[in-house]
C-alpha cells in the first residue's frame, strides 16, 4: 500500500495564500493546485505585481 502512495499525488492540499486557510481537494489529473480557487490564485498574483512594482 505505501509503494502505491509513493507514486500518486495528495489527495488535496492547504490554499497557497498565507491570508486563506481553505483546504482544497485535487479533482482529476494536471498540474498540481497550489490555491483553494482561482479568486486566491488571482488575489495573490496581483499582490505580488503590486510589490514589484512599489519596490522599483
């Protein structure tokens, strides 16, 4: 049973965004989930161009 799991990835994960605390599960194969949604996935990605750009 361990040598199966070894191979397959977690069922599902904590969301990415240290302000979300949402736990997520992985529907199906592709990439890997890193946020709980697309909202937090966005949330985050804007965050982070606003600090590039405030640090320049």
């Amino acid at each position: 049973m361990v040598l199966i799991w070894d191979h397959q990835r977690p069922p599902g994960g904590l969301c990415a965004s240290p302000s979300c605390q949402n736990v997520y599960l992985t529907q199906g194969s592709g990439l890997p989930r890193r946020y709980c949604s697309r909202r937090c996935a966005t949330r985050e990605r804007v965050a982070s161009h606003r600090r590039s750009r405030a640090a320049r």
